[in-house]
C-alpha cells in the first residue's frame, strides 16, 4: 500500500483500476470505518476552488477532521522551510498533508524525509496532478467503460499543464492513443514521448475525448502574456459551435476548469450535451476519497479487509 501519492508514474494499470473501482463504490454510497479518529490538513500554496473544496469534501465524508492552514498566516512567512512545516503538524498530530505547490517536484526532499505522515500532492508546478488524472480516468471510464484503442485528444496551453503531463501518463498506460494540440510552439519534448501533435481541424473529428486546457497566464512570461489575444486564440484554436459540429456522436469534451469561457471553448458549450465538465468536478470527490482511503490503510486507520470489500 503506497504510504504516498504525489506521481501517476506510481501507478500500473492494476492500481490506476483498483482506485477506481474504489471510486465507484464510494459514489454509489460505501463508506468506511476509522479505527481511530484521522487528521488533515490541505497546504496550498496556490490558488484552488475544484482541487481545495474537492479534498475537503472528500476528507469530511470519510469522517476525518480537517485543520485550517493558511500560508500567510503560518511560520513558512517567518522562513520556515516546508519539511520543517511537515515535521510540526505530524509531530501536533496531522496523518495525511494534501499539498498543492507552484514548484515542480517540490516533493521529492519530503519524501527523502522519511515523513511519518503521508503526502498527496494536489499539483506541483508544471509536474504531476494525479488526483485530477484519476477523477478523469473515472470520467471516461463511465462513459466508454475501456481505454484500450480510445483516441484522446489534449488542446490547449500544454506547456505550462501538468494535467496534460499526468493525463497523457496514464492514458499510455490504459493503453488509449493520445494526441496534443493548440500552438505548435507549446508542444514541450516532453510529451512528444506520450502522443503526436495534430492540427485543430483534423484533430477534432476524430477523437473519442476533446480535452480543453485553459491558457495559463500566471506561467506565461511577460513577452507571450503581452501578446496573447484572447479573440485570436479562440477563434484558431478555440472549440467553436462549428467545430463542436466536427465531434464523432460518441465523443466527449473534457476540461480541468477553471473554464475560460470564449476563449478555450465557447460559453454555450460549456454545459452543452457532449460536455462532462461540471461531471468531472462531481467525479473528483469520490477519486480523493479513493486516494485519502488508501492512504488512511497505509496510516493504520483503516483495514485493508476495509478497502478490499469496497475494490
């Protein structure tokens, strides 16, 4: 039982299929039983609705108690370092630390640390976001019940996206055929391991999942930022009503959020009958409740007969 979660590279098949049927389970009502009570704390360290409200929701419905922190508020403002931050709660009482982070890989010493508690990374940088990948995995997977053969294709800023990175990861492992769009200029080496770039137009009629990515300004650097234009993006590389028309009957637009409306895809197509989005949101409880209830294994607070009767 993994005593942390902060890659998809973690993941095989098996796991990537036990979290979830885990998932599903919890979505259909199961619940699990403490042994004693658990302890949460979620570190962010950039701005979240989706991700922060999702893992709290998660960690209340599994029964543990949720402690505030808040960044500015806390001793990191007076040059505490974040292991040492770590050290504290675990020693105060914390079990699992959900951590979202603006640098890439900012996991890799608290793993050297040899921590007590367990970590589950919420984003890092332009690295990992492996609850995301399994909440759309779970997407999918209700929608086409397979991922062998599935065509896949991520449009948008994929240089700066970490969903892109572990999306892509995963689905090579599910064995689904990826494939990447929008600005040739932000289609990183790589990725060119995990899919082939593909214009907009040829792109779009032929997948089974369009997955929009939201251009991220806060990465972007002075020069690109001063010369995006919101109104020649979308209508370029946009999803437009017409091309929404070019989709298969069975294909389905996802999207991380937060939605850029107008820009990535048009505001009429964000709830329209092709769309998962608002589903994915749904969907992201129950994947960090799978995630939290195997952690919680690993911390001894629940049974592993526990998460063997729900997979």
């Amino acid at each position: 039982m993994e005593h942390d979660l902060v890659s998809v590279q973690q993941l095989t098949a098996q796991d990537i299929t036990a979290y979830l049927r885990l998932a599903q389970a919890f979505k259909r009502g199961a619940q699990i039983q403490l042994l004693q009570p658990a302890f949460a704390m979620n570190l962010f360290f950039e701005n979240s609705t989706r991700t922060h409200t999702s893992f709290e929701m998660a960690e209340r419905r599994l029964g543990m108690q949720v402690l505030n922190f808040d960044p500015q508020a806390s001793s990191l403002s007076k040059g505490e370092s974040l292991l040492d931050t770590l050290k504290t709660i675990q020693a105060i009482g914390v079990n699992i630390a959900i951590i979202r982070h603006p640098q890439t890989n900012y996991y890799q010493p608290l793993l050297e640390a040899n921590l007590k508690l367990s970590l589950a990374n919420a984003g890092d940088g332009q690295g990992q976001h492996p609850s995301q990948s399994l909440l759309d995995m779970l997407t999918i997977y209700e929608e086409f019940q397979h991922f062998a053969g599935l065509k896949v294709g991520i449009v948008g800023d994929l240089a700066h996206s970490r969903v892109a990175r572990s999306n892509a990861q995963l689905l090579q492992t599910l064995g689904a055929e990826v494939y990447f769009g929008g600005p040739k200029t932000w289609f990183p080496e790589d990725l060119q391991a995990l899919g082939s770039y593909c214009e907009l137009e040829q792109l779009i009629p032929q997948v089974d999942i369009l997955m929009l990515l939201r251009v991220q300004h806060e990465r972007l650097k002075a020069q690109s930022e001063e010369e995006f234009s919101s109104k020649q993006y979308y209508q370029h590389l946009g999803l437009t009503p017409e091309r929404y028309q070019l989709l298969q009957s069975q294909a389905i637009i996802m999207h991380p959020a937060p939605v850029n409306r107008d820009v990535e895809i048009a505001s009429e197509l964000v709830e329209a009958p092709k769309s998962r989005i608002f589903t994915q949101m749904e969907n992201g409880v129950y994947a960090r409740m799978a995630i939290l209830t195997h952690l919680l294994v690993s911390q001894g607070l629940v049974t592993p007969q526990q998460l063997e009767e729900l997979s």
